[in-house]
C-alpha cells in the first residue's frame, strides 16, 4: 500500500510540472549560405509547448553554448503576439539546437526603425542597421504627388532617421550631403524610385500618388513592420486603391512587400519598378530567379561623387514573368488576381557600404534570391 501510495504521488507531481522550456532545431538543409536569417515560429505554436507563457519574457538561447539570441515578439497591429522572431546564421548542411524557455531576457538594442514624420511634409521613413528608406505621404502632394520608394544610403549600424530629419530641419546639416554616415542622394520623382509597385494595365504602368494612411504595426528591435494606403490611384478610366504591408528585418538589403489592390478588374498585371534616371547604369536579370538588380552613379546635391548606389526587386515563387524597360523604369512583371496578397521584396545598397562592385551587389541579389527558394526549416524536438 505504502509503495502503490508513493507511485501516486508522483504521478500527481510529473503531471503538475510545468514545461518552462522547449528544444527545437533550426536547419540549412539547402547548399545555400543563410547569413542573418530571421526565423519564424507562430505564437501557437510557442504557446503549444509552453502554456500561459508570459511574452515579455520569453529568451532564446543556443542548447550547446547557452548564449542568449535577441528575438522579438511581432504582433502585426493586434492585442495578441502572433509570432516569435530571432536572427541565426547557417553554413549550407549545417543545423543548431536551441532552447526557447521563459527568464529574464537581456535588453536588445533597437535594429529596425520606422515612424510618420509629420514634421517633414507627412514622410514615412523606415530604417535597419544597412540602409534607410521614406515613403511620401499628403502634405507633399502639392510638390512631388508619389508612390515610389525613396533610399537613404547609411555606412553606420546605428539608427539615422531622426537624427538625419532633426538636422536638416534645423538647419544644422543636409541629409543631402555626406557627413560621414551616408546621405540621401536618390531622385524619386512621379516614378517608383528604389522598388515601387503599380498596376500594369494595357501594357502602361500607371504610377501612383501619395499614401493616405500609415499605421505602424511592430517598430523592433528585429523587424519593423507598417501599412500604407493609397485611394484614387488611376488605371486608366478606373479608379483602384492598394494597401502595402512593409516589413524590414535587421541585416537585411531588403523589405518584404505585401501588397493587395482593389477595383474594377478581376485579373491584371502589375510591376515592380526601379527608376533609371539619366545613368545608363548596370543592369542585371534573372526572370528565373525572380529579380531584376540595378547599380547607377550616386552623387550628392553639392555635385560631389558618392559612389555608387544599388537597387533590386525580387518577386518569388516564379511568379515574375517579364522583364523590359518602359517609362524611365525597369520594370519586373508580374499577374495579380483580385483578392490576393502579392508577395515581393525591394531594397538597395551602397558602394560605401558593403557593395565594393556591381557584381557584389548582383551576387547578394542572386544570393537573396535562392534563401526564399530554398527557405530554413524549424523543427520542434
């Protein structure tokens, strides 16, 4: 009786235990190199290995060395966590093990930035620890009406955005000028600038105005993500409108753009543009792959020489079915059906920063490329 008493009790104390931390392995089974890699776990499925978890303290750590990885809580704008992020890097073949588990996380320093600066025509601008972008918003219309993506080129890890507009504005020092951690030299005009996306009906590209409203989603330290709306953008006779979900993980060139447009039409066309300005520039495509890259001549607004500046669109799952040159503009085509999400990525670099060549700007395009075709796998052990 004593023994059938004891094995009783701990069954009742095995079955009260609280799991407080779960194994999973994260794996490169491609022969592709995954450098800064964010990977994604659903809430759910972190909430089905550790019940009631607290998100503010959930910490990653590797299983065989117990250092700590920053992650982030993403949320997309709802009440509740919807995903948990972290940043690896893996050799082609290689895997590790790590141990997600509720502690006291350490203090990560922000690597993803965006905000609404109403204080500078209504601009949205938008940055990570390589490179900085800005969307124009109402209070501009009256000047340069437009729904391309403009580019600040950064050589600093550290975050530009507000120091860069708290300087111009004050007259202290132009953004349009090198001074020491990058500068804006970009010219977006009424054109899709560094990766804008517009309808592409009856062989035109119908270029749009300015965003309507901005919502901030998730704002780092690991992705800072937003919504742009945009009404009364014009096809033709037609009036369509778009919204855009615009995500930028630390490391990465690159944004992740999902967007969706609405209107009369059932199926149509669409195209990711980068604006060729004068410069005949350097052009690289891989319908294939999915991408179109580009480098130019960068130079400031005082005329002095600032290297060279890159841009790149990619469009995955072999969804881009043309390239061509129209309208100032290289455009990567694509169909879009009405209701879907259409997937692509925008972005750019700098000589000054990581890009000594155009051929090193194409190989990381090519590069990016093949990660989303060949993505990391996330196992729970």
């Amino acid at each position: 009786m004593k023994n059938w008493i004891i094995i009783m009790l701990s069954i009742t104390a095995l079955a009260s235990c609280k799991v407080n931390q779960v194994t999973i392995e994260v794996k490169n089974p491609s022969d592709v190199a995954h450098e800064k890699t964010i990977v994604e776990m659903t809430w759910a499925d972190v909430v089905a290995q550790l019940p009631a978890v607290d998100p503010s303290k959930i910490v990653v750590v590797n299983a065989k060395s117990g250092a700590e990885l920053p992650c982030q809580i993403v949320y997309l704008g709802e009440q509740t966590p919807q995903m948990l992020i972290f940043q690896v890097t893996l050799a082609p073949g290689e895997s590790v093990e790590l141990l997600i588990r509720e502690g006291t996380p350490k203090q990560v320093d922000a690597q993803t930035f965006g905000r609404f600066v109403p204080e500078r025509k209504d601009d949205f601008a938008w940055e990570n620890d390589r490179v900085a972008f800005r969307m124009y918003g109402p209070a501009l219309a009256n000047e340069n009406p437009s729904n391309g993506v403009d580019i600040w080129l950064k050589k600093t890890e550290k975050p530009i955005v507000d120091q860069f507009y708290n300087d111009d504005l004050n007259n202290r020092k132009s953004y349009h000028v090198d001074h020491g951690e990058g500068l804006d030299c970009y010219k977006v005009g009424h054109a899709l600038g560094a990766g804008g996306i517009a309808p592409f009906v009856n062989d035109t590209l119908w270029t749009g105005n300015h965003y309507m409203t901005q919502k901030v989603l998730d704002n780092g330290p690991l992705r800072t993500t937003f919504r742009l709306t945009y009404n009364n953008l014009p096809v033709g006779k037609n009036t369509y409108s778009e919204e855009i979900v615009i995500s930028l993980d630390a490391g990465s060139q690159l944004n992740k753009s999902v967007v969706s447009f609405d209107g009369d039409f059932t199926d149509i066309k669409v195209a990711a543009g980068i604006f060729l300005h004068q410069d005949p520039g350097s052009i690289k495509t891989d319908i294939a792959a999915g991408y179109n890259a580009f480098g130019e001549t960068a130079t400031s607004d005082a005329g002095v020489p600032a290297g060279r500046n890159y841009i790149a669109t990619v469009i995955p799952d072999g969804k881009m079915t043309g390239s061509l040159k129209q309208q100032d503009h290289l455009l990567a085509v694509a169909p879009y059906k009405k209701g879907d999400m259409f997937t692509y990525y925008f972005g750019g670099g700098w000589s000054q920063w990581g890009f000594p060549s155009d051929e090193a700007w194409f190989d990381y395009v090519a590069t990016f490329a093949a990660r989303l075709k060949n993505p990391l796998t996330l196992t729970v052990k």
